[in-house]
C-alpha cells in the first residue's frame, strides 16, 4: 500500500514527533511513504489532502496534527471544518484519509500523552479502511 503523510507544522514540537512514530508504524506494516508534506497547521491540509488524492499511485492519506486549546473557541472550528473537509475529500475520491489529529479542548501536556497512540492509529486506520473498501468491491 502507498501512502502520504501530511503534517501540520503548528505545535511542531509535538507533530515532529508524531510524524517519527506515523513512519515507524508504517515501516512495521510494510507500507510505502510515497509523499511526506508539511502544511502551516491542520487547516491547511485539504488542499493538499485534494492533490494527493488525485495521484492514481497514492491508496490513502494519513494527517497529524495537535490541535491544543488556548483562550477562545478556535479550536474548536479549526477541528471541525478540518474534519469536515477531510471526511468529504475521502468520500469523493473513495480513499482512506485517516484523522490523526488530536484536539480540540485539549492542553498541551494532553497532546504529548496522545503522540503515539494518536499516530499509530492513523497508519492503522488507512490499512483496516481500505481493507475492507476491497471486500465490498
């Protein structure tokens, strides 16, 4: 399977580290990273989510980030319209794109503790999603 990564440079103490254990696990499941994209922060991702998508020789998109909550709300609409568009981008081009962003309404030491376990699913996710993708085609 190849896969892309796309990660949000915001909170990159934190995504960098994501991104190291996303490829571990992907090397353990013997995926093949054909695109490693850095984007300013997890608002940004859709339209490169939308690229990748598009290339024939790409099976699925995994995305970190770390959304962590400040004084406002804005977390909260970053999370949701970056959720809601990735959702659509995975159903128009039926592809994996898994979701491994953590927040919104979280502290930043909530985010170290979600590292692994936030990146290792969203490589899992891509494999379980288009495994059965195929059992239905």
């Amino acid at each position: 399977m190849n896969i892309a990564i796309v990660v949000s440079e915001f909170n990159e103490e934190i995504t960098s580290r994501m991104l190291e254990v996303a490829k571990e696990k992907a090397n353990s499941m013997q995926l093949t990273i054909s695109h490693i994209c850095m984007v300013p922060g997890a608002y940004d991702m859709p339209i490169l989510v939308d690229q990748l998508l598009q290339n024939q020789n790409i099976d699925g998109v995994a995305t970190l980030g770390a959304i962590i909550k400040g004084q406002t709300k804005h977390d909260e609409v970053i999370s949701h319209a970056t959720a809601r568009s990735l959702t659509d981008l995975s159903l128009k081009y039926q592809k994996p794109v898994s979701l491994g962003i953590s927040g919104p309404g979280m502290q930043e030491r909530h985010a170290y503790a979600r590292i692994r376990p936030v990146a290792e699913r969203a490589i899992e996710a891509l494999v379980k999603i288009s495994k059965e993708l195929e059992k239905i085609k």
